[in-house]
C-alpha cells in the first residue's frame, strides 16, 4: 500500500469511523495482518500460481478495499471495528476478481 494513499485520505478528518480507518492504517503492524490475512485469502482461491502473483493480486486488492472503505466509512461502517469489516471489503473484492476471471 502506498504511502500517500494512507495520508492524504486522512485529512480533514470528519467522522469516528474515518478516525478509527486512519489510525488503522497508521499502525504497520495492523497493516501487515491484514496483508497477511488477504495474502492466505488470495493463495487459496486459485486467483494466482506464484508468490510474485498472489503479492500482485493482495497488493491490488488492499489498495481497492482501502478506497472503498474510505469512500463508504460514512454511510457502512457501524463500530463493529475496523479490522473485520475491512476483511469483509477485501472477501467481496476477492470473489468480484474470481467471478471475473471465470
């Protein structure tokens, strides 16, 4: 994930829920779960063959699950915390790529 990515959506801050997504994402260890969880997710869905692969598909879909919760962390998320609902994002983003890829 990118750098910019977790700062520049962080300003301007206006809800609980974008405050609890920011300090989320500001904490590596929390980010580097997450991966991990997404990477395992990715490794056994048969989306990819390779580690170089499965890094690529996590990578893309961590960057669109972070863009889509930012963009409904307003109207979605109800304090059932961060972690779990941004699993639920990226398992929604996973079975889009693999129906698309079908």
């Amino acid at each position: 994930m990118a750098e910019e990515q977790r700062g520049e959506r962080c300003g301007g801050i206006t809800t609980d829920g974008k405050v609890q997504l920011c300090h989320y994402l500001a904490n590596d260890d929390q980010v580097r779960q997450l991966l991990a969880v997404i990477g395992s997710y990715v490794s056994h869905s048969g989306l990819a063959s390779t580690r170089h692969e499965v890094d690529d598909i996590t990578s893309a879909i961590v960057s669109a699950t972070i863009v889509r919760a930012f963009d409904i962390v307003e109207t979605k998320y109800q304090g059932q915390g961060i972690h779990p609902w941004l699993l639920r994002i990226a398992h929604g983003m996973r079975n889009e790529m693999q129906a698309r890829k079908q």
